[in-house]
C-alpha cells in the first residue's frame, strides 16, 4: 500500500496500521482532555443543546460499547446503528470496531425517507445486534421482527443506556488490516442497495488522500451535518477527524434543513475550516436565509467546502459566493469533488487552494460522445464544473462503453477506478465481480462506477449516468442535461427536483419529465402555461418532444440517502400510475 503514497501520506497512513480503533485509542491516550466531538442537539432544544465530548471521554464510550457488545455476540458479527447523528452513533461505530464486529451504519425507521428500503438492508446483512436510542426501540424491534429469520432474533442495545462500567469488560482485539471494518450500504439511485465491504486498508488509504488533498493540519476543525448513514458523512465527518485527531462539530440533517442558519453560524463559533456539502445545500442556504439574518455571520475560516454526491452546479456555486463573501467566504473554498461508497467516498477533486473550474462544452457533440469546448455563454453550451484530478494514489481511466476499451481524448466514456481506496466487493454478492473486477489492458480489479465522464484541462467532468441516457428518435440525451433546462423555466420550479427518463410507447421510446413546484407556487402558477414553457425549452434546447410533462407537489421525486435522483425509481412509479395522486392538477381539483 505504501509503495503508491508520498512520504506525507505514508506518514498518515501509519496512524492507521492497526486500524482506526487503535488510531482512535492513541489520539486519547496522547491527549485525553482534547476535544474530540461537539454534537448540537435541536430536537430536544430549539436553540440547539450542546454536548462536547474530549478524545478520552469517547474512547470510555466506545470500550463500554465494546464491552456490551462482546457479551452478545461474537468478532465478525454485523451491529446494525439505528440512531441519529449524536454522540451515541459515534459510540455505537468506534465500539463495534474496538469488539472486532462490522457496524452497518443505518437510521431509525422514523428518520427513513423511504422505509421500505429498510427491512432488506437488514436482511442482507443480518445483525447479531441492533443499536438504537430508547425513544426508537419499539419501531426497531417492529421492523426486526416483519424481517424474520435471524435478524428477528438480533439483541436490542440502547446505546443511550450504556452504561460506563461496561468499559472495564471489553477485552481488546486485534485488527487485520485486509480485513471488513464495515459495511456501507449504497444509497441505490439505480438498483438495490448493496453492502459494500471496507476494509481497514480502504480506511487508512482514504483518510490519507483526505489529509492530502484538503489541505487537513492541526488547526482544522470540522463542521458538518451529513448524516453518518451515508458514505460522505460517516467518512469524511466521522472517520477522518477521529483519525487524524482534529475536532468535529456536528449537527443533524435535519435540523440543518429546519434552519440552515443554524449551521452557518457554527463555522464562526468554532472557526470551522472544513465542510462537505452535497450541491443542493447551497441552493438551501441562499434560498431559506434573507440577507437581513446573515448579519453577524463570520466564514473567513472556511478553507475547504467540499461539494459531492450529486451533480456540482456552477450557478449553486457562484449565488453562495455572492450571498457569503460579504461575510468572509472565499470563492476559492469551493471544492467540487466526485466519488462513491464503492471507492471508499473521493476519488478525484481540486486543492483545498484552487479555483474551481467552470467550462462550456457543445451539448450537441456531447450528446454523440465527444468533447467539444465552447464559450460558456453559447445557448448550446452545458457548462460543467471541473471535479479535480485523481487523488494521490488512485488511477481513472474513461472506456468506451461499447468495446470496453479505453477512450480516444476528447471523448465521453464510462469511469473506470483502480487503487488503494476501491472496496473489495458487496457483502455476500456472487455478482461482485461485475462492479469490481473489471480488465483492462491487462490489468485486473478495476471498478466500474457506472458514471460517464472525460478530462479536460487535468480535470475530471462528469456526464451523468450510463444508466439515465434518454434516447429519442436514435439520439442520446443525458438525462440530467433535460433537467437543467427544466430548471431554469422559472421560479416555480423546485431546483434539483425534476426528474427526466425514458417511457416506451408502441411505436418508439419518449422523454417525460416529472417537476416538483414550489409550494407557493402550487397554488398560484398556471400550470397549463408552465407546462407548456417546460415542452419549449425542452424543444428548443435538446430538440425533442416531451411525451409527458408531470407536476408534482413537494416530496414526490423519490431520492438516495445523499439527495441524488432515483429515476428509475420515478419512472416506475410514473409507469404504474403512483404518481397521479401527487400531481398539483389533481390536489387542485380535489380541493
């Protein structure tokens, strides 16, 4: 593993050779009283209550944790965490790493978007245990027992019940660097959620190319409310402070979403210098804060504003900039990034100290494949976002979907991904192989990560989806390319909920599009001229005839765990006519 990293990062990495207990249990032991994590709890005090917890009061969490565990089941056995983002999540992760167990980090079925995907993670991954919260106990042992088989026997641990003085009946155990440290559910936008194996390796390998890449030093301090369930939050907000030994500062998605302003504030309290973010949080933070309640606010400490997990927007980031840099916020902190649970989160991104990079590529040409630049402000030009280079020890490589074969510059391709950092395989899956085992050009173990994408200027633009090209009339259409010009329709149109997919008819395949409004909106726009705008813009930029065009009220569009578009899902919904009950035409005329 050492041989791909630089001497700085190898640097890092050894923290990690006895895995991240053992790197958490040293950070506590070089400075117990340092803090470790603050947790801001809105849901049980509107103004937020605080709980700071030192690296030494965690490590005594996480060896009670350990302890109880060990009394119920066995090393390799799956935990499964039900909490929410809090202190006793952490306990929950860490102790189950300190057992020599395999956490899989989940939710309560109360805080699920879609609890049907529940009940089969826990299927597949078939727990010994169940860590939950007191208040979430009967739900879980609900949903336990509709599972069946072994997982309805799994122990019931309430984590905010643990009790100190099981720390003193842990016994350590040793950790095999190749070994599973967890099991990451994918957040499913185009198939069913799989386990994804990461190893110990994978963690120490990520955290390293974190620290590298983000400029991470001892006066980082970490600012976030990604959810731990989800691959970005629970490495980069989660794992890597804990690691590295820097402070976090937490908070819930929820309570982000209720009041944005909430965690606004915290980067000037605690002079936080690194977030991640997906795009639609700064569409949230621009639209649901008025310039008269961002009085006071302080982001001059911002470093690093990673944004990933869904497609990074030029315009997201530019009205942040014009809504924040009055109160210190650099242009230059935005840091587009893509990854996947499969790589173990990044694969590429900029510097901590770069310019984002904002190009025009000729929608029609890429539309056939190729990459053809144009001035960004041509009416056929997608303007793209540039999402760094390859991070410090990975290799990307774009193939032609077709042959397999790696692809000619200067055209769009499937993203191929090799390194320390890629997983070993899904979690008892006989077809592993097909995600993770790739050849090419001789060399094995490639993954496959189903995104479409190509270089340009060193830097790595994201197309879409393989999975999400519309095809009309023998053209391809990437799906996301629709939903864009939808979006700048006008003010109605909820941003970052429109989903555009294929239909099959009897004669050819068509485009539909299904467009989430603004609440205000439902109520008061003509939805007869809106959807004849929407058919227009369609027209006129993509040439195409939409088949359909559906408007639905707020939090119809299904979506993953990280806000990404599950179309497939939408469209079959759309299909067998789930949808016809959320459309405004038919709210209106009930009522």
């Amino acid at each position: 593993m050492h041989d791909i990293l630089t001497p700085a990062l190898r640097d890092e990495v050894s923290t990690l050779e006895r895995g991240l207990a053992a790197a958490v249990r040293q950070r506590a032991a070089e400075r117990p009283d340092a803090l470790a994590m603050a947790f801001l709890d809105h849901e049980t005090d509107w103004a937020g209550r605080t709980t700071r917890l030192s690296r030494g009061e965690l490590d005594t969490r996480a060896r009670a944790m350990a302890g109880l565990l060990q009394r119920l089941a066995s090393p390799g056995d799956r935990v499964a965490i039900l909490c929410p983002n809090g202190p006793e999540y952490v306990a929950a992760f860490l102790g189950s790493l300190y057992a020599g167990m395999l956490p899989v980090p989940l939710l309560p079925p109360e805080l699920q978007r879609r609890t049907e995907r529940l009940a089969p993670t826990l299927e597949d991954c078939t727990p010994a245990v169940a860590v939950t919260l007191a208040r979430y106990a009967d739900s879980v042992k609900t949903v336990l027992s509709a599972v069946g088989g072994s997982a309805s026997g799994a122990h019931v641990v309430l984590a905010d019940q643990v009790r100190d003085a099981h720390a003193d009946a842990w016994t350590p155990v040793e950790t095999d660097l190749s070994g599973t440290a967890y099991l990451q559910y994918t957040s499913g936008s185009t198939r069913k959620p799989g386990g994804v194996e990461v190893t110990h390796r994978n963690i120490a390998v990520s955290v390293a190319q974190h620290v590298d890449r983000q400029r991470v030093d001892e006066r980082s301090t970490i600012v976030s409310w990604l959810p731990f369930f989800h691959d970005m939050g629970l490495v980069f907000a989660l794992i890597m402070p804990l690691a590295v030994g820097v402070p976090a500062v937490q908070m819930t998605p929820h309570a982000f979403i209720q009041q944005p302003l909430r965690w606004l504030r915290l980067f000037g309290e605690y002079r936080g210098t690194h977030t991640m973010i997906p795009n639609f949080g700064l569409d949230v933070c621009v639209d649901a804060v008025p310039a008269a309640e961002r009085v006071g606010l302080d982001l001059s400490s911002v470093r690093y504003f990673g944004n990933a997990s869904e497609p990074v927007r030029a315009h997201s980031m530019e009205r942040f900039t014009e809504a924040y840099e009055p109160h210190g916020f650099r242009h230059t902190a935005h840091s587009p990034c893509w990854g996947l649970a499969e790589a173990t989160l990044i694969v590429t991104g900029i510097s901590a100290e770069d310019e984002p990079l904002v190009t025009g590529f000729d929608r029609e040409a890429m539309t056939a494949g190729r990459v053809e630049v144009c001035a960004a402000t041509d009416p056929g030009a997608r303007r793209l976002v540039g999402c760094g280079p390859a991070f410090q020890g990975q290799d990307v490589r774009v193939v032609d979907p077709a042959t397999g074969l790696r692809a000619p510059a200067g055209e769009v391709g499937e993203l191929l991904v090799r390194g320390g950092n890629v997983c070993r395989a899904y979690w008892r899956r006989a077809d592993s192989d097909q995600t993770f085992g790739r050849r090419l050009e001789g060399t094995a173990d490639w993954l496959c990560t189903g995104d479409l994408g190509f270089f340009h200027d060193g830097e790595l633009f994201i197309a879409g989806r393989a999975k999400d090209i519309v095809i009309v009339d023998g053209r391809n259409h990437h799906a996301i390319d629709i939903e864009v010009t939808v979006e700048q329709v006008g003010p109605a149109v909820r941003r970052g909920h429109v989903a555009a997919f294929p239909v099959e008819t009897d004669e050819r395949e068509l485009a539909v599009v299904v467009v989430e409004l603004r609440p205000e909106a439902e109520t008061t726009v003509d939805l007869g001229e809106l959807r004849t705008a929407i058919r227009a813009a369609v027209a006129e930029a993509h040439d195409i005839e939409l088949h359909d065009v559906a408007l639905v009220t707020r939090g119809t569009i299904p979506k993953t765990s990280s806000g990404k578009l599950r179309r497939r899902i939408c469209r079959d919904m759309y299909s067998d006519g789930e949808l016809a009950a959320q459309t405004v035409a038919a709210d209106r005329t009930a009522s």
